[in-house]
C-alpha cells in the first residue's frame, strides 16, 4: 500500500510540474511578444522550447550551481517580473531563482526582490530598430536569417529586410532558397513559416517581407528603393576579407555598417565579450567577428590568461568537415582538402592561434595552432595545452571557469558542461560559442601544465557571436540581467 502511495504522489508532483511549467512557457511568450522581454535559463534559450525542454534544463540548472532550482521557484520570479513595468530586457531567471534563494532574507516577498534586483533597467537607454541586409545566404547566412526572424518580437531590435545573392531570381531559384531556409539538414526545421513572393521577388518569412536582392557588385545596390536605410550590413559571402573591398559596401545607398562572419584584414577583428568595447560603433564602420574557432577559444584563454597566466601553449582544432572541402576527392587549392570529406580525417592549417592575439595582445606569438577536419558536419572540438604561471589543480581550474560562466562580462561565452558522456552531436544547437567540457580537463601534477576541451557548434554557436555584435554595432542592445 505505501508503494501505491508514493506513486500516486509522484504522479501528482509530475502533473503539478508539468501544468507550472505550461504556465512558464506562456508567461515567457507573453513577456517576449507583448513587452519585448527574452527570457533565459542559465543562457539556454527557452522561447519555442517544449515542457520537457523547460524541465530539463531547470534539471541543468540546479545542478549547475548545486541548489535546487526547481519550475516553482522560478514560475514566482516570473509572475513577479509579469506584474511590474519593464523596458526591452534579456532576463536569466536561473539567476534571479538562483539569487533570490540566496538573499531570501534581505527581501519582504518575490515581488519585493524583483524590483531591486532589476532598478537600473529603468535608466536604460531607450533603443531605435536598425534595419539588417544579409549579403550571402549560405551556412551562415541562413542561421542568422532564422535567429533574426525567430527573435523579431515586437521588431524594436534587428530588422532583417533584404538578402543579396549572385545570379537570377526566378521562380525555382527563389523556392529553393526558401526550401533550404525551412529544413537544415544539421539544424532541422526552421520553426516558423517560409513563403515566397515571386511578384516582388521576395520570402515572406513568418508573415514578414524580405527581399532578394540579385547582385554582381555591392556598390550597384540602391537599398533605399525597398525602404531600407541606414542599415548594418553581414556579409557571409565569403567574396570579401580586406578592408578596401568590404568597403565598397558602404557605397550602396542605405548601408552605414558592414560586419563581416569571417577573419578580416586591416579592419577590427572581435570577439564578442572580450574586446568588443575597445570599438565605439560610432567611430568604427566595417568590423570582423573573427572566425568560429577564435570565438570558441578566446574567451577561455581569456579566462585562464586573467587568472593564471599563460607562458605558451598550442591549441588543435578538431573540426566539422566544411563546404570548402570537397564531397569526394578532387582538385583542391589546398594541400589535404582536396580529399573526400566524410571519409578521411584531415590536417590543415588554422590561423586561430594568431587570430586570439588580435583580441588579446598579452597572448602574440605565445600560442601554436594547427587543425584536424573530421568527417561530421557539425560540432567541433578545441583542444588547449597550455603551461601557466600560477600552479593550480583540476578542482582550482573548473571553479575558475565556472565562476565566469555564472557571472561577469563572458557569461553569454562561457557555457559549462557537468556531463560525463557528452559527445559532439550534444552541442549542437547550443548558443554559446565556448563549451567548456569540466570532465575532461587534464593537470599535470606539477600544476603549471593544463589541457582543457572547449566543444563549439561552429555554425549556431558562431552565428549567435555574430548576432550579440551586430547588435553591439547597430546600438540595439537591451538591457540584461546575467
């Protein structure tokens, strides 16, 4: 009989569990859709996410700082968020669930901490929409053009209004662009709608025009005759690295901005989080986002850099098999690349080691990098070894990484993993350009001499680095609460 109890129990707390969580996903739509307010759960996104989804990473969460956090702790802070006027905001509530536990004394109820924790979101600076252009509509090119439709909200942020590709728009070339923006072989199906106007040569993408633009020359463009001006410009096409060529794009009328999703040169090379505010976009008008490798290491490097000191180290990256490569072998202008992609492992360069230094000059010339392709299509892996200055041990170095992963300027970089069993295809879909796998680092014994795995989706991951400095450059970030 007590065995029929308990289980009857546990079928009510799961009922009980799954309704608040039901009452979680809605308060967290309400918020996005009516106050344009995001709301995050330790840097997981939650927005389009399922009742199991939501569960599972409060699961994540309370194991992450080693408290319970469970849905009705947290459904409370967002009642009390609901109730009070906010502006346009990014909101952690593992955080605050996490935070109010800790100052529970201090407060005289949920509403009461809210309020405190979040005053100074109301001296935030009011923001103004900027209209975005995506020139090239590859790997890239396509993520972006789902996260910036999928996190259009009320449009008071990034507006995406035209694409730029080479060759004809016609019928079929346009269906197929759409067709290939609703279903991602990696990525799956693009959760929104994906229409075609072959009238207006344009995707109706979630009930909202963007134009497809076909173009030989960036200066031939004339953005202004479809309402688009002073609009910050992505190029993902690859075509464009200098700083002479990707300047042509400022002389198409309607762009003011360019940002380029590769390394660039002679123009600023960044990294979202680390060395983005050395740039006024007042000042600045082409920027690079570096590569997906640099985001994936530089903020770790910073970390260990910061609290440790590096003497020297090398870093290989075990990379994804990219479109660069060819489907079977072939002529390549490369050594090695020209050989079947998902068939062999293959060695190739990376200027990954010399790129972290343009984000953190106390780094030239101490660091060595090469690459190692792999036959998957997504999600890769950077190993570090690296000797520091200040002896440390496996416990000493995880809480250092976990503290910058749970406050401070690289909390939207640093993701930290607890799970024993985590393998490639597990990140991939993670925001989060830097995953810092916590079992797997290595400590020699002397303590100077550490290895440690940093997994990267090198396409969503990136993308998502690319998004936080688009909006950086266009002055349309909200205020956030990490």
């Amino acid at each position: 009989m007590e065995h029929i109890k308990s289980y009857e129990k546990e079928l009510a707390f799961q009922a009980d569990r799954r309704k608040a969580t039901t009452e979680f996903i809605k308060i967290t739509s309400d918020l996005w859709y009516d106050k344009a307010i995001e709301v995050v759960l330790f840097k997981n996104q939650i927005i389009d996410r399922s009742v199991g989804d939501i569960i599972h990473l409060h699961e994540y969460a309370g194991e992450f700082v080693q408290k319970p956090i469970s849905i009705f702790d947290s459904i409370e802070i967002l009642r009390a968020i609901k109730d009070i006027k906010l502006p346009p905001a990014k909101l952690d509530i593992g955080k605050l669930t996490y935070e109010y536990h800790a100052d529970e004394g201090n407060y005289n109820n949920v509403k009461a901490f809210v309020i405190g924790k979040l005053k100074s979101a109301y001296s935030a600076e009011e923001i103004q929409p900027k209209d975005v252009v995506l020139y090239g509509f590859g790997r890239i090119g396509r993520l972006l053009a789902r996260e910036l439709m999928a996190k259009t909200g009320k449009g008071n942020q990034l507006r995406l209004r035209a694409i730029v590709t080479r060759g004809t728009i016609d019928e079929d070339i346009l269906e197929k662009r759409a067709s290939l923006l609703r279903t991602d072989s990696v990525h799956g199906r693009f959760l929104g709608t994906v229409d075609t106007d072959i009238k207006n040569k344009a995707l109706i993408i979630n009930g909202t025009t963007v134009h497809m633009i076909s173009a030989s020359q960036p200066e031939d463009i004339d953005y202004t005759e479809y309402g688009i001006k002073n609009a910050l410009l992505i190029d993902n096409s690859g075509a464009y690295r200098h700083q002479e060529e990707l300047s042509r794009h400022l002389l198409s009328k309607g762009i003011k901005k360019v940002l380029l999703t590769a390394p660039g040169k002679e123009v600023p090379n960044i990294v979202h989080g680390v060395n983005h505010l050395e740039y006024d976009p007042d000042k600045t008008h082409i920027f690079s986002a570096a590569s997906c490798t640099t985001n994936a290491i530089t903020p770790i490097l910073k970390v260990i850099d910061d609290s440790l000191g590096i003497i020297k180290g090398h870093l290989e990256t075990i990379h994804a098999y990219t479109n660069d490569q060819n489907l079977v072998d072939n002529m390549h202008s490369k050594y090695r690349r020209g050989r079947a992609a998902a068939l062999n492992m293959v060695i190739t360069e990376t200027g990954a080691g010399e790129a972290v230094a343009k984000a953190i000059p106390s780094l030239h010339g101490k660091l060595t990098s090469n690459a190692i392709r792999v036959p998957v299509p997504n999600g890769s892996l950077a190993i570090l070894n690296l000797v520091v200055k200040n002896e440390t041990s496996l416990d000493g170095i995880n809480t250092i990484v976990k503290k910058y992963a749970l406050e401070g300027d690289l909390v939207e970089q640093i993701k930290y993993s607890l799970s024993k069993e985590m393998v490639s295809s597990d990140i991939v879909g993670t925001s989060a350009p830097s995953i810092y796998d916590s079992k797997a680092t290595i400590v020699s014994d002397n303590g100077k001499n550490i290895i440690l795995y940093i997994w990267y989706d090198n396409e969503y991951g990136y993308s998502h680095q690319v998004i936080r400095l688009a909006k950086y450059i266009a002055k349309v970030r909200r205020f956030t609460y990490y």
